[in-house]
C-alpha cells in the first residue's frame, strides 16, 4: 500500500500535531506502508516524512520546481519527483497513491483532499479518503458533511466515502477494508436527491 498523505506546511500550535504526525510516519514504515507527499521539510510534512524514514520506511516526495528553487523540497527522501505545476504534483500523487491520508492543514491541505474526494464519487478511482482527526481538528469539517447530506447537496453514501478516525490503526484498519459507492451519475450509481 501507498498513501499520500496531505498535511500542514506549519507545526500547529499544539505539540499533539506534531507528535501524531511522527507517530503517523512511524507507524507507516513499520507496516510496510509507503507514503507519498509532497517533498517539504517543514510543518507535519516533514515530521511525516523524518518519522517514516527513521523507521525504515519509504518516502516519495512530489514537488513543483519553484518550491524546490525555494529549498524547502526535503533532502533525505527514497525519491523526489520535480514536476513544472501544482495540477502535474496533485495528478502524480495520486497516480502514486492508493489511498489519501489527510493531518491537520490549512487551505491547500483542505483542497487536495477535495479534489480527491469528488474524484472517488465520480469514479475515477476507487481509492479511500481518510482524516486523521487530532484533538478533534476536523469535527467541524465532519459536521459540514453531515449538513451537506441534510441539505440535500449529497446523497449519504458518498459522505461514508470519508473515514475520520482519532487513532492511526483505525484509520489504517477502515482503509483495508473500504468498499467504494457506485460512482455518481453512472448507471446505476448513487444521485440521491439533489438531481431535480
């Protein structure tokens, strides 16, 4: 297995962000799990990314080339991928991937997980989605998703696409075992009730 993992460029105010980030890292390697992110020395990218290599484990980092020039791009991952934009850094980790981890983050951190969350409903891959919710960062995203179904903007079934889960091997366990929906707007796939 390889995740990508998506996560803040800053350590957070909280120590617990960076401790779970290591423990995250740590635990990938002794699992045998790759991870995939994207290339950065700083915040819980590199705590991620340190954790996961000091363990033993495999870490490919996907960085455009002005971050690099910026010499933020980590410099002890197995393989750095330099590409030319943000949209080729985003299609290579998922290419890569074959689930999304998601850590504490800001906008962009937010906005890569999107675009692979709407990717899953439409079926254009069958990978898992998935939160790693310290100290309850992401309950008022999980609450969003809840009003997003009550409202009427998404059926049910795509909202369980996403797993939250406070401890790492819960996460890990909903990832083995995550069945995909049918893809919306296929035949035979989920619209639920917002098509009028």
């Amino acid at each position: 297995m390889i995740l990508a993992i998506f996560c803040g460029t800053s350590l957070g105010r909280d120590a617990a962000y960076a401790d779970a980030a290591r423990e995250f890292g740590r635990l990938l390697a002794e699992e045998g799990i790759e991870v995939v992110y994207g290339g950065g020395c700083v915040g819980l990218m590199g705590a991620v990314a340190d954790a996961a290599l000091l363990a033993g484990g495999r870490v490919t980092g996907v960085m455009p080339r002005a971050l690099v020039e910026r010499e933020i791009a980590h410099a002890g991952l197995t393989t750095l991928h330099i590409v030319e934009t943000m949209h080729e850094r985003k299609t290579r980790m998922a290419e890569l991937a074959s689930g999304f981890v998601v850590l504490p983050g800001g906008p962009g951190t937010l906005e890569e997980i999107f675009e692979q969350w709407t990717w899953g409903q439409l079926g254009i891959h069958k990978k898992p989605c998935g939160f790693l919710d310290v100290r309850g960062y992401f309950e008022p995203l999980r609450l969003m998703v809840a009003q997003m179904v009550a409202e009427g903007f998404m059926d049910a079934a795509y909202a369980e696409m996403l797993a939250f889960a406070d401890n790492p091997r819960d996460l890990l366990t909903r990832f083995r075992d995550y069945q995909p929906p049918r893809p919306k707007w296929a035949p035979g796939g989920v619209e639920g009730s917002v098509r009028r």
